[in-house]
C-alpha cells in the first residue's frame, strides 16, 4: 500500500509539474499577463465552451490597455499578443521572415496542407500558382456568371421570405456564400438551392464545430502530424476530395460551367506536372492530390463561412441604422442607372460606398479569430527589452484592435465613413488586419468584396431589409463554432421597395 501510495504521489507530481513548467515563461522576461492555472493556463473558458476565442484576446486586451504586449498561456503554451501597432508591422510584415508560419500544424493527409495552414515555404509556391484566379480580369470575365448565381440566390431568397414576416439570416444566406464560392472556383453547381439537399447545413456543422484537437495540440505539439489527426472530422476531407475529383473530371470533358482559370483548373495542371518549382529556389516540390484537397478545403470554408456571415453582419446593421441603408440604396439607384439597370464589373466598381460597408462590417465582426505567428528564430522586440524565443507564438487580435476607441472612437456604432479614402489615410496601416497583413495576407479579400457587393447590389436595388420585434438589440458571439458567429438568430424582414 505505501509502495501504491508513492507511485501515485510521484506520477500527479510529473503530471503537475508538465501541466505547470512553462508558467514563468513571462515572468522571466517582465512581460504581464494573467495568472496562468495548471493545465489549462488562460484558455480554460475557451476549453469549456464558454468564451470564444476572439473575445477572450479582446478582453485580455483590454485589460492591460497600457502594456504593448500580454503574456498568456494558451493551455500550457507560451503566447505573446500584441498590443501595438508598430509591433504588429514588425511581425507581420517588417520581419515576416522570422516568424513566417502560423504554428499550427496537422496531418498533411488530413487538410493540414493548405494555404491557411501549410508551413510558409509551402504555401508561398502555392500562392504563386493560385494568384491568377484573384486578378481583375479574371473577374471582369466571369462577372456576368456570378451575377446569373446572385439572381438564381434572389428567386429562392423571395420563394422562402416574401409571405413570411420574416426570416432567420444566416442559414439562407449560406447557401449563395456556398452556391457562389463553388461555382466560382470550381465551377460545380452543388444545388444549393434545393432544400431537400443537406450538403450546406451538413458541411457547416462538421466544418464549423470545435473540437478538442486543437487543445490537445497546445499541451502536446505535435501530436496532430505526427499521428496523422486533423482538426476537422473525415467527412469535410471526403467532401474536398470529391470536390477535386469531380472538378478535374470536368475540366476533361471542358464541363465547368463556363468559369475559367478557376481553382480546379489550376489543381488539375498541377496535377498534370506532378511537381511544382519551389518559389525562388533551384529546388522542386511534389505535388500529391492531398495538397491539393487541402487547398479545396481552405478555399471552401474561408468563401461560404465568412461570406455568409458578412453578409448576415451587414443586413442587421442596415436594418438597426435606416439612414446608411437609404445611402448604400442611393448609391446603388445612382450607379445602376447609368449602366442602364445592369449589373456590371464597371458599376460594381464605381459603388464606393457598398466598399466603406463591407470594410465597417468586417471591422466589428472580423473573418479572422485570430493571426497568429510562429517565430523561426529568436526575435528581437522592438522598442522593448524583449527577445522572443524560437517556437513562441504571437499572436494579433483583429478583434481588439477593430474596437479599441484609440483607432475607432465609437467602436460599437455602425459607420462606414470611417473607410472613407481620407480617413483611412490617417489611420496606422495595421489598424485594420481583418484579412490580415504581410505576404501571408487573405489571398481572396477583393474576392470577398465581390461575392458580398454582388448580393447586396442585386438585394437592395429591389428590397429595403427592417427589423422585427425578434430581432435582437445587440450580438453576442458563441463559443461552439469556430468563426465569430452570432449566439442568437438573426431575424430580418424583407420589404419589395416602391421605385418610381
């Protein structure tokens, strides 16, 4: 029994002291920071559910409004968020060499080499490849097709809405974001509009839902690649590879609904060469159908999730503020009148206030939890006594930034002024980092300005969006899901507007 006893003793000592070594990380470098608990560090409202992690940033930033950097502990793990600009430029674009990668790493075979996630040297020779799918031209082309899909969107949109007194939000526009996102980049119509289908609501419950992997990860780095897991569960990776499949079936039989140089055209000559040059070396890097599901998966999530919560975003800020309603519905009339009532890339472009209305929207509802840096090798602060060591992370709150009142007085009202061209001079360049910032910024930002300014053009130029008595007063965001997503439903009402 004494022998049982030691044991006992001596293994809940190891196991505290590896829940507990790394917690004078901060203290030894006089950075400040909460006091970390074993095991779960400063994460543990994130692991219970409680507290998304976006708001967990926002409140550690808040709370040392003074300090340029907290020190935390994400679980057992040692991670800086920075609080100052200067130093946010430092990171992410003044010495991005140094801290390159996003320091989450998962099975290769499981989504973890996609743009998002790969290591920089990786993505960096991807990016090259996919960058032509984002070009001008290449949307000017294929404009008046994702126009067709926003009308196709408004037919099913006033089926469903028009004899009800309203409609929850977000689970209808899910579907356009999916529609449009599948049929911009791989060309495939996934009928999203047939609501005896289940693939959006099915997809985004297995895409959408946290699980603890990403936990398990913090206390053992690691863990993921080495046992080949994945953050995500085998049906979103089955999806993705079905995607590719079907995708490069098509392009054979020149079957994609008219998208060219979208996304799958790209996988299917990258297929076709099986290797790729490294971007600015001499070297070579294989190129395996995994990489290229992953890069369906990050394409996928980044364009139905974000855009169909930017767009539920900013239909409840229209609807709660009438007066930029009426301005953004001013605009519209103004424009699509000089172009004789159609829809164009040339009178999209010219609707500079739907643009200063997908900026404020994403300022207080950022697509991005977090940005997050793995430093290469030991980092020098600067403007601090303070060397970061190799294998830290840093991290940057898009979040806390986008409402702290230094930058944006007011933070909470809704004013797309705030991105007027002069007004945004006068701002700190990294006071806005909702698609991030440096060479691993969102490769398809101006994409997502135009699946969002598509829709609301198309929207608003027929209906006026109102609240109802169901519709709630301020947003709460919820824990379960892995973007910012609203804890509540977003009820909305549609009105046909009486245009002489």
């Amino acid at each position: 029994m004494p022998f049982t006893l030691a044991l006992l003793i001596i293994a809940c000592s190891l196991v505290y002291y590896y829940c507990t070594r790394t917690f004078n990380f901060w203290k030894d470098k006089n950075v400040k920071g909460p006091n970390p608990i074993p095991l779960f560090g400063n994460f543990i409202e994130v692991f219970l559910r409680r507290k998304h992690v976006g708001i967990l940033y926002n409140d550690l930033y808040k709370e040392y409004k003074n300090e340029k950097v907290v020190g935390l502990f994400r679980m057992i793990s040692p991670t800086l968020l920075v609080r100052d600009l200067d130093i946010v430029k430092q990171v992410l674009i003044k010495d991005f060499e140094l801290l390159p990668d996003r320091g989450l790493y998962y099975s290769k075979e499981a989504l973890g080499d996609n743009l998002f996630h790969a290591t920089y040297d990786v993505s960096k020779t991807i990016r090259k490849h996919v960058t032509s799918i984002f070009t001008s031209r290449k949307f000017r082309n294929n404009f008046d097709l994702f126009v067709d899909r926003a009308d196709k969107f408004l037919d099913y949109l006033e089926n469903k809405t028009m004899k009800k007194s309203e409609f929850e939000v977000l689970p209808i526009f899910r579907k356009y974001a999916v529609d449009s996102i599948m049929i911009a980049f791989c060309g495939l119509d996934v009928k999203a509009y047939d609501d005896d289908n289940p693939l959006c609501d099915f997809m985004d419950a297995q895409i959408q839902t946290p699980t603890y992997f990403i936990e398990m990860e913090l206390l053992f780095p690691g863990t993921l690649a080495k046992w080949n897991l994945s953050a995500f569960p085998k049906s979103v990776r089955e999806f993705c590879q079905q995607v590719v499949r079907t995708g490069i079936s098509n392009v054979a039989k020149e079957d994609s609904l008219n998208v060219k140089n979208n996304l799958i055209d790209v996988i299917a000559e990258l297929l076709k060469d099986n290797k790729v040059a490294k971007e600015g070396e001499d070297s070579f890097m294989q190129v395996t159908e995994d990489m290229l599901i992953g890069q369906v998966f990050i394409f996928y999530f980044a364009g139905y999730g974000n855009n169909s919560l930017v767009t539920t975003y900013a239909l409840y800020h229209l609807a709660q503020n009438p007066e930029v309603q009426d301005k953004l519905i001013a605009e519209i009339d103004e424009v699509l009148e000089k172009y004789d009532g159609k829809l164009t890339y040339d009178a999209f472009r010219e609707m500079k206030y739907l643009q200063m209305v997908f900026d404020e929207t994403i300022r207080m509802h950022p697509l991005t939890n977090s940005i997050t840096r793995n430093v290469r090798t030991d980092v020098k602060i600067e403007g601090m006594d303070l060397v970061i060591p190799k294998d830290t992370i840093v991290v940057v709150s898009p979040y806390a930034i986008q409402h702290d009142e230094k930058y944006y007085p007011e933070p909470e009202k809704f004013e797309p002024e705030r991105f007027s061209p002069e007004n945004v001079r006068q701002r700190h360049p990294c006071a806005m980092v909702s698609f991030g910032a440096g060479p691993r910024s969102c490769l398809g930002s101006r994409y997502a300005h135009l699946q969002f300014g598509i829709c609301m053009a198309k929207l608003l130029s027929k209906y006026r969006v109102e609240a109802t008595e169901n519709t709630v007063k301020t947003i709460d965001y919820t824990a379960m899901r892995l973007l910012l997503t609203p804890s509540d439903r977003i009820y909305l009402r549609l009105v046909r507007r009486n245009r002489q």
